[in-house]
C-alpha cells in the first residue's frame, strides 16, 4: 500500500494492493477476547482455569478462542498428563511479539482515552 510520503497530495488506493498490513492484524487479532486472552497470557504460561478466572470467560468461549489463537500459532497448548490433569496455554514466539504492541496501545490510552473530553482538545489547541 502506497503511503503518499513522497506525494502527499496522491490519494490511497486501497483496491490496487488490497487490505492494508494493519486492517489485515486487526483481523487475525482483533476480537474482544483475543486480546483479553492475549493480554492476560503476557504474564506467562496459564492453566485453562486461570484464564477463565482472570478473563471472565465461559468455558465456551475460552475453549474456542484458545483453539482459534493456537491454529494461527499465537498461543501453544501443553498438555501435563500425570495426576491432576491439566493443559496449560503460552503464548508462542509470534504470540510474544505482540507485547510491545500491547505495551503502546496501554500508553495511548493513558494518555487519550483516560482524560475528560475537553481536555484533549485544549491541550491540542494549546500546543499550537
């Protein structure tokens, strides 16, 4: 996609080379409860249980979501078969390397989505 730096005046055309980088992640990554679970795996390996406890999930849900982060390689599954049973969930290499992502979006809304409305654009006008 064709980002204009060169003519800043040349309109985008999103038909010549399809969906954008972006548009295309926020698809793969983008539901709800992909990210909560995402987000809540950065702190390390989890046990389903834990997850539907700090996620606030159905089991349902969680199951499905799970299944869909480990068939596009976010997450791995490990299975412990001695007594208890359990399946814990990590996140992979790829699932890792969203945590920088993860990081600024926390930043941006710390500074934009936590002030009141009329704050933002004073202090927009302000810098001017």
């Amino acid at each position: 996609m064709s980002s204009g730096a060169d003519n800043p005046d040349a309109e985008t055309d999103l038909s010549d080379d399809g969906p954008c980088a972006v548009v295309d992640s926020l698809e793969q990554i983008g539901s709800q409860w992909r990210l909560i679970v995402l987000h809540d795996l950065q702190d390390g390996e989890k046990r389903f249980n834990e997850l539907k406890r700090s996620t606030n999930a159905s089991s349902r849900t969680l199951s499905r979501v799970l299944d869909d982060l480990q068939e596009m390689g976010f997450v791995d599954r490990r299975m412990e078969e001695d007594a208890p049973v359990a399946t814990y969930y990590s996140l992979t290499r790829k699932g890792t390397s969203l945590c920088p992502v993860f990081d600024e979006i926390e930043r941006w809304a710390d500074e934009w989505l936590q002030t009141p409305a009329g704050e933002t654009e004073v202090a927009a006008e302000s810098a001017d």
